[in-house]
C-alpha cells in the first residue's frame, strides 16, 4: 500500500470530476469498491498500487518510477507529475 497521502486522493478526485463521472462509475469501470474509492478520496485510507493502476487506467494514464538521478522515464509511458 501507498502511505496515505492526499495527492493520490486529491488526483482520483480531480480525474473523475474532469471526466464527469461518479464514484459509482469509476468503481464499475476499475473494479475498485466505492468504498475503498470514497475513503481514498477523503484521505481515510491508503491506496494499493494495484487498485491506483487500475483508476489511472481507466483515465487513459500508468503508474511508472523515474530514475531520480538521470529524470528520465521509459518510452511510451505517461507520468502523472
């Protein structure tokens, strides 16, 4: 699991609303319970890399490191900054 932090939270939140979906829809599309939804958007509760992957997918992004000491990123991979 990802510390509890409220970036993560915070982008879930700011995805679903550009996008004009519920958390109701979100969770149908990423088989992540709306529960698990609704308290990682309210930073009650840490998010598992699986279930942030499968969020960010639905949104068209992936999750992917960077190599702090070079900045770069693998090819065709996108970054949420």
């Amino acid at each position: 699991m990802t510390p509890r932090n409220p970036f993560w939270g915070d982008l879930i939140t700011d995805l679903r609303r550009q996008h004009g979906m519920s958390q109701r829809k979100l969770s149908e599309l990423s088989s992540v319970p709306r529960n698990t939804l609704r308290k990682v958007e309210t930073s009650d509760a840490s998010v598992t890399i699986d279930a942030l992957e499968r969020v960010l997918d639905v949104f068209g992004y992936e999750l992917t490191a960077l190599d702090r000491e070079i900045g770069t990123i693998p090819a065709k991979k996108a970054v949420l900054v």
